[in-house]
C-alpha cells in the first residue's frame, strides 16, 4: 500500500514537471519559429516604406502604412479608453466604497464585457457605423477598439486600486477633500503602477487585435491622413498577405510577425520595468 | 472673498467631476444591453423571416437563394472548443497543482513571465504560429503515422492552437483558486498523516472543485469566440465534421471570412449579426454561470 501510494504521488509529480515544462517550451517554440521563420525577410525597407504598386505580387515596399496605422488606432482607442475608464474605476474604489454588492455586480458586468469575443465587438461596431452613417474609417475602428478595451482597463485598473488602504480614503476624508481630490490626487497618485499597467495592457490588446477592426477600419496601402480615412493595421496586414498564393508575400507576413511580436514584447517588459519601478514610491501602511 | 472663490470652484469642480463620473458609470453598465440591441436590431429581419430554431438546426448554407442554416456553424465551434478544452484542461489543472503546491521560487520566477507573455501573443501570432508549425505537424507526420492523407488544416490544428490560447487564461484562475483554499485544510490533512498527493486529491481538488469547473468553462467561452488564429488553421470548409482531421467552419470563422460580401447579398448581413448575437448569448450564458460559481465559491472559503 505504502509502495503504492508512493508510486502514484512520483507518477503525478513527474506529469505535473512535464506539463509544467511543456507550458515553457511552447512559448520557446513560439517564439522560436516565428522568428526563425521572420528575422531573414526583415529589412529596414520592410518598415520604412508603403506598400508600392506591385507589392502584393512580390515587389517592392514595406508595412509603414500598417505600423503607423496600428500606433495610431491604439493609441486613439487607449487614450479615448482612459477618459472613459478612469473615472469609472475610481468611482468604484471611491465614491462607491460603502455599497459593496453594487461595485461587485459592476466588476460581474465588466468581467462579462471582458469575456465577449472581439469579433462580436466588431460586429456590433460595424451595426453601430451603419447606424451612424460613417464609412470604415480610422475613426470607426477607434470607436470600436475602445469598446473593446475599456473592460480590460477599468478591471485592471480596479485590481490596482483595490489595492489602496481605505485608511488613506479616511484620512483625506477628515482632512476635508472632495471626492474627486480624493480620486486624483491620493487614490490614482497612489497607484500609478497599476495605472500604467493597466494602460499599457490595453494599449497591447488594441494592437494586437483583428477581429474587431476587421469591418470598421478598413485597409489601405497609404498613411492616413485624417481620422475619417481608413486605416491598415499590423494584425489585419498579417492576416492578409498570409492568404496570398505568392511566397513572397507570405515570407513579408512572417517578417510582419516578427515586428507584431516585437512590439508586444516591448511592450510586456515596460509593464514589468514600470510596476517595478515605481512600488518605492507608495505609502505602505 | 478668495477663500470663498477657492471653495466654490472646488466644490464646482467635484460636482463637474462627479456627473461625468457617474455618465461613464451608466454607459458602460448599459454596454451589454446596447450590444445585445444593436445586434438584434440587425438580425431582427432574418429572425422575423424564418424563427430561430428552423435557422440553428438547418444544415442549408446558401446565402444566394437566402438559405441561412447555421448548424454546420455551430457543430463546427462545438468540435474545436472541446478539442481545445480536453487538450488544455490536464495540462492546466497539472500546472496550477504544480505552480501553487510544489514549485520552488526560482520555477515561479520563470512561469510567471512566461504565463505572462503567453496570455499577452495577440491571436494573429498564434494563427501564424499554427500554420508554421501545426498545420505542417499535423499533415506530413501525424497523418502519415496514422495512414490517412490530410491536409493539416482540421479541426485538430484548430484545438491545438486554441488550447495554447486558452492555457495562460484558465491557469491564472485556476492559480487564484487554488490560493485562496485556506491552508490550515490541507495543514489538517497532512497532520492527520496523508501524503502530500492524497491531500492535493481529496482535499484541494475537492474543496476547490467548483472553481476549477469555472475555470474550464470560462476557458471554453474564451474558446468559443477566438477568432483569426482558428480561421487561419481550421480549414473554413462549409459541411458538417465527422472527425478530427476533417476541415472545420466555426461561426466566429464565418463572420470574420464573409464581411466583403456581406453588403452585396440581402439579409447575408443580417444572418452575420444573427451568429455575432448566437455567439455574444452563448459566450455571456457561459461566462454569467462561471463567475455566479466562483462568487459563491469564494464567499464560502
């Protein structure tokens, strides 16, 4: 029996190791594979030019167009997100401190909001551009995107600000602040970390998504100039050149991963740097 | 004077504060609400024409000669969410005991950026991933093995890239349930003289056994919506599937695929936003009772 027992706890831990280890290694083969099959067909042109008018058959030009459009479409949605987002998060953690089951049902409705699929965010963005009339544009897409992320925001950044002792809300309180002083200037001061994760975070979802820009933003080879242009994105410009029946074109697909990925990464390591960085900063009770 | 000035704009400036507060507050309580309308509004034409029921179990996909019959659609999502949730379920639960019960700090270290990094790979990534790797796997090696002549673009490509996908989502939560099971429990188990793997058996999993069905069924939802990275490694075949290594079409595959068409043909728009409503019902349902188990999962500990 004892042998038996003994066998059983080896045999699981030994499975527990390889699932753990497999995790790890699919990330290696991830990255591995994307950028071994990428890194040879990145140029400097790849990323500096417009796609020129061959270039879905094999000649010359690059993704600028998908890359500015990417930065501008996250950082439109992010920065729209934010006005949006914040307060709703401090309101939770400030203003609604005493009605506990209230603030719960709203993170059981923004939990829900976070778990809908993007390509319903889309579809619904598309509904709602029809409904107003406007055309795929950049502005469409941004509209959408924020939809998208201003759950993922508020739910990141209400973790951080739960975080904050409820003696400092107190302590203002007494000291005969408003609210919205309280909001900005103790309770977002406080957590800046969480604040810049939280934004960063979003920022990393609005680049890296597809499904949601599919309808409203469009695609187009040029820069756009004016918010009522449409706009290609990184993602999209992947997806594209991947269905292309000419290598060539698929190779600049697994090159565009690789910037994709790059900028992703970029940006996970500055979430790390940031939260790390700034933790000495806080008034630790 | 100015001290009453300064009170005044403060208090002004809290009021302002506090209405757009409790604007933005409003909007997005009422997003789900919006959402479920708008898209309604748009499928309402093609509900009206044919009820629901005639519409998810018809197996007629032919938008020309307005036959909208999603139950290809839908079986097609079904095979790959449970390829993806039976592949990745083991590995997380596994992981999850590993990470909180057994491993040591400089293992956390690693896995956490690694979970990290993982959950942040946009989907396109993966979709390119899976045809580099995946399609090719499952095509040259695993159908020669097994004697049969396939593609590589199935429904098995599809699970396996989906599981990968869904892994860093369950693992967190399954992590954060495992955590918040009090120790003293199993401290208690093992006093009483079990080993450390019986109290993981009867005790953790037991105890914790309503949050890991949560965990999974939030990974399935996750599962179900995926988008690009399934389209790009399933196939997009329009028929019923009858096994693993048969082409699939899942519903957000055929959504992401046909918007070009969707203005050309009528009522094709309005059966799009009817699967966009069938996928939105489906992945809320799912994600409502979840979270309503891990709530009262955690009320209790």
């Amino acid at each position: 029996m004892k042998k038996f027992l003994k066998a059983e706890e080896i045999f699981f831990r030994v499975l527990m190791f390889l699932s753990t280890t497999l995790i790890g290694t699919v990330l290696f083969l991830i990255v591995f594979s994307v950028i071994k099959n990428g890194l040879p067909y990145l140029s400097w042109e790849m990323i500096s030019e417009v796609p020129s008018g061959g270039y879905y058959f094999g000649k010359e030009g690059g993704i600028l167009n998908a890359i500015v459009g990417t930065v501008y479409l996250s950082l439109g949605s992010t920065l729209l997100a934010f006005f949006v987002g914040l307060p709703v998060a401090l309101m939770m953690n400030v203003h609604l401190v005493r009605y506990q089951r209230f603030v719960n049902g709203i993170r059981l409705i923004l939990d829900l909001l976070w778990g809908i699929p993007s390509i319903v965010y889309g579809a619904f963005g598309f509904t709602l551009m029809v409904y107003l009339g406007i055309r795929a544009s950049l502005l469409a897409g941004i509209i959408t995107v924020t939809i998208f992320i201003i759950p993922i925001m508020i739910r990141a950044m209400d973790e951080a600000l739960k975080t904050a002792p409820r003696g400092l809300l107190e302590a203002a309180l007494s000291l005969g602040s408003t609210r919205s002083e309280i909001s900005y200037r103790v309770f977002f001061k406080q957590c800046i970390p969480g604040m810049v994760t939280a934004i960063l975070l979003s920022f990393g979802r609005a680049a890296g998504d597809v499904a949601s820009v599919l309808f409203t933003a469009g695609f187009t080879d040029a820069i756009p100039t004016s918010i009522n242009q449409p706009a290609a994105t990184l993602p999209l410009a992947i997806f594209f050149q991947l269905s292309s029946p000419i290598s060539e074109v698929r190779h600049r697909a697994y090159a565009a991963a690789v910037v994709l990925f790059g900028i992703i990464l970029v940006i996970s390591l500055l979430t790390r740097i940031i939260s790390g960085k700034y933790k000495k900063n806080r008034i630790n009770f | 004077m100015s001290g009453f000035r300064i009170k005044l704009s403060r208090s002004l400036r809290n009021k302002v504060h506090g209405s757009w507060m409790t604007v933005c507050l409003v909007f997005v309580i009422s997003m789900p609400v919006i959402i479920a309308g708008g898209l309604y509004w748009k499928s309402s034409v093609l509900l009206h024409d044919h009820g629901v029921f005639s519409l998810i179990f018809s197996k007629e996909w032919k938008p020309l000669s307005g036959q909208f019959g999603f139950y290809p659609f839908i079986i097609s999502s079904i095979w790959v969410t449970m390829t993806a949730l039976i592949l990745a379920a083991p590995i997380c639960l596994l992981t999850a005991i590993h990470l909180t019960q057994y491993a040591k700090r400089w293992v956390l270290k690693i896995m956490h950026p690694v979970i990290d990094i993982l959950a942040g790979i946009p989907s396109v990534i993966y979709g390119v991933w899976g045809i580099l790797v995946v399609v090719p796997f499952i095509g040259n090696h695993l159908g020669t093995w097994l004697g049969k002549s396939v593609s590589g673009y199935s429904i098995l490509a599809g699970g396996i890239v989906l599981a990968i996908m869904v892994i860093p989502f369950v693992l967190n939560i399954l992590i954060d349930v495992f955590n918040n099971i009090p120790t003293e429990l199993s401290e208690a188990s093992l006093s009483l003289g079990a080993t450390r793997w019986q109290t993981i058996k009867f005790v953790l999993v037991k105890k914790g056994l309503p949050g890991i069905v949560a965990a999974f069924g939030l990974g399935m939802s996750r599962a179900f919506g995926e988008t690009i990275a399934v389209l790009m490694v399933v196939g997009n075949v329009s028929r019923i599937p009858s096994g693993l290594f048969q082409p699939g079409y899942p519903l957000p595959a055929l959504i992401a695929n046909n918007y070009g068409e969707m203005l050309s043909i009528p009522l094709y728009d309005s059966a799009l936003m009817l699967s966009a409503l069938i996928l939105f019902v489906v992945v809320l349902g799912f994600n409502f009772v979840s979270r309503y188990i891990i709530a009262a999962c955690d009320k209790r500990c």
